[in-house]
C-alpha cells in the first residue's frame, strides 16, 4: 500500500528497489548488453514505436534540452499551458534559439485549432514544435494526437517534440501513429522507478535532422547514443541499478499488468479523485481534459492547511506549482499506484477536509 501521492517521483515497488541492490557489473560486458537489449526491445512497445528509443543518465530535462540541440536550428514554437510546458521556453531561450509561444489558461488544453491557424497565418517556418503531453501542475492532458496532426498537415518538415514526462506508461503514447520526432519521458512517473535515468524515442526523420547540426554538443548527442545502441550499449557509465530496475519494470508492465490494464487504471484513479474531492474540492483545470495522472484540486480548506493534516496522518500529497501554489495541492494517481491505496487515502483526506477532526497532537 502507498502512503506517498506526488506527481512524480512516485511510488516505487519493493521489488524494483530490491533490483537497484544488484550487484554491479561492466557497462562494457556481455551481461550489460544482455541487460540493454532486453530494455531496447521492451521500449519499442512502451512507446509504440519501431524506431529508436534511448535511455539517458540524466533526468527528463536534459533530454528536452537534447532534443533542442539536435533538432533546432533556428525556429522554434512552443505550445504552452502551465509550468512545465513553459520550461521548454525557457530552455529554447537559453539556446539562444528564436521562439515564439502559443498559450492558453492556465487549466485548459492547447487547441488544435488555435495552433493550425497559428501555423496557417504566420509566414514563419518553425523547425519544431513542442508539445507537452501532460502538463503536470494544472493536471492537463493535451490532444497530442490531434496537435502533432496538425503539425504534420500544416508543416510536414517541422519536427513535433514531445515531453511525455509524466504521460509515458500511465495515458497512450503512440510515436509511430501520431507521428512524433521526439518523445521525452522521466522514469519517476508514470514508470514508478527511482529518478535518474530518462527515455527518448527519436524518430528516423530527428536523427536526420541531428546531422545538419554541426554542432550537437557531447553528452547528448542523439547520433552518438544511435552509434551505441546499435552496438548494444550506451556512451557513457550510465547507472547500472536504474537499467536493472527498467528492465523489471518494462516486463512487468508489458507483461505482467500489460499496457491496456496499466492505462484502464490511471483513467479510474483519475474518476474515482475528481469524484471523491468534490464535495470539498474543485478541479482547478477544465474536465474534459483532466489528467489520468495528475489532479489539481482547489480546496475549500486552504491547501497547505490539508496537506500538513494528511502529513501527520501519514499520507504525502503534492503542492499547488508555480503560480497555481497557494491555491491548489495535488494528487499524483500514477505509476503501481493501486486503488485500493488511492481509496485508503481519500478516506483519510475526506475525513481531514471535511470531518474536520484532529489527528493527535495537532492544533495542540
Ligand atoms: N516535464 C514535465 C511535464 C514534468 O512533470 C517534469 C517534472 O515534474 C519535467 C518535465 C521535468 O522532469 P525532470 O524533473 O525529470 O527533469
């Protein structure tokens, strides 16, 4: 049973930690290939994808600046509609690169309409647009098969860039299908493993465009991790015990739980909060695109006042982000979240936000 409901990290199962507790090994050894190519073949499914998908030591940043540096020349337009979709700006700017921005609300999802009209009208030519799947601090899921769709009928040599942070393994994410250049995941998400290492499937048209890039930098160079898997490993020392856990969990998920079940799942954790908060809580972005993964919940009782009671009675919930943080909290319903865990929780927020009764030594 889980006591801890951030939107990532999240909960882990023992038996993936008991995976990271194994005794090392050469990166450079038969054993690690054996290890990797197993990973390499349980991602083509996890992404649904026949093309390349990596794994990078780094967290999930990284590889949206990567995709950044190897696939943007000059233009870029960035799809924005909370916090983390935003960071995407902030890193393109950095780059130096020149970036225009689509926004909505706060709340709401990024229309396909407003970004074909925005592609249609401009006489700009992007290199690539960015998409953020999941917006994980409004608890936003974007039409991400409808926006790339878009993207690939208004501009076909625009690459789309995904960050499917906290989407991957929890919602649908079809790279082949929808047609996405890179696709981005963490593994503290919707995979439920210790946070350190993170994923990318990079489509053949992305490594294309990575050698037109002179100059891509080093560590995350997109062509230099193809050359390595394709040898059956990776650049650099990568963290061995995160490639024991990701192999656990890949077969667990693929084959244990399966990817439909895992999917079925997050839809009924999300139902089952946005149901059971109701009566002290409003969803704080628009229903019709609430997350599987992630609610954003805004109190009646303040929210730091909640959380600090669930605290004491043993339970974690997460903090309102960025400019959302003195009026919401939420609950992160993803990865081997079970339930039976989420309903043992909202029993216990239910009575705290509405019961109202002290657990011991509080307000004392
Ligand atoms: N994108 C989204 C949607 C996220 O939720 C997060 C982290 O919460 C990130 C990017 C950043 O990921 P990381 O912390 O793995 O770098």
């Amino acid at each position: 049973m889980s006591n801890f409901f951030v939107p990532g990290p999240t909960w882990v199962r023992p038996e993936n930690l008991q995976e990271m507790a194994r005794p090392m090994i050469g990166h450079r050894g038969a054993e690690f290939r054996e290890l990797y190519a197993r990973i390499a073949a349980d991602l083509k499914p996890l992404f649904a994808t026949a093309q390349d998908a990596f794994v990078v030591t780094a967290t999930g940043t990284a590889l949206l600046e990567a995709a950044l540096v190897n696939c943007v020349p000059r233009r870029l337009l960035v799809t924005t509609c909370g916090a983390f979709s935003e960071r995407w700006f902030l890193i393109a700017e950095s780059l130096g690169l020149e970036v225009d921005k689509l926004s909505v609300e706060w709340g709401q999802a990024i229309d396909p309409e407003d970004l074909a009209e925005h592609l249609s009208s401009r006489r700009t030519h992007y290199d690539a647009v960015t998409i953020t799947h999941n917006e994980t601090s409004t608890g936003v899921t974007n039409d991400l098969a409808a926006l790339a769709r878009v993207v690939r009928e208004e501009s076909p040599d625009t690459l789309v860039l995904v960050d499917a942070v906290s989407s991957l393994a929890g919602i649908p994410v079809l790279v082949d299908d929808w047609g996405l250049d890179v696709c981005v995941a963490s593994v503290q998400k919707g995979l439920a493993l210790p946070p350190g290492i993170a994923l990318a499937a990079v489509s053949a048209q992305a490594l294309a465009r990575a050698t037109k890039m002179p100059y891509r930098g080093t560590y995350f160079d997109f062509l230099n991790y193809k050359t390595h898997a394709d040898d059956g490993g990776v650049p650099s020392t990568p963290s061995i015990p995160h490639f024991y856990a990701l192999a656990a969990q890949l077969d667990y998920i693929l084959r244990v739980e399966t990817l439909e079940a895992r999917f079925r799942r997050h839809v009924t954790m999300r139902d089952t909060t946005i149901a059971r908060t109701s009566k002290f809580a409003k969803l704080a972005s628009d229903r019709a695109h609430a997350s599987a993964t992630v609610s954003a919940l805004a109190p009646v009782r303040p929210p730091d006042e909640l959380r600090a009671a669930m605290k004491q009675r043993g339970y974690t919930l997460g903090g309102g982000y960025g400019k959302w943080k003195e009026t919401t909290f939420r609950i992160g319903h993803m990865g081997d979240i079970s339930l039976e865990s989420l309903n043992a929780m909202l029993d216990v927020l239910d009575e705290v936000a509405i019961g109202g009764r002290e657990a011991p030594g509080e307000g004392r």
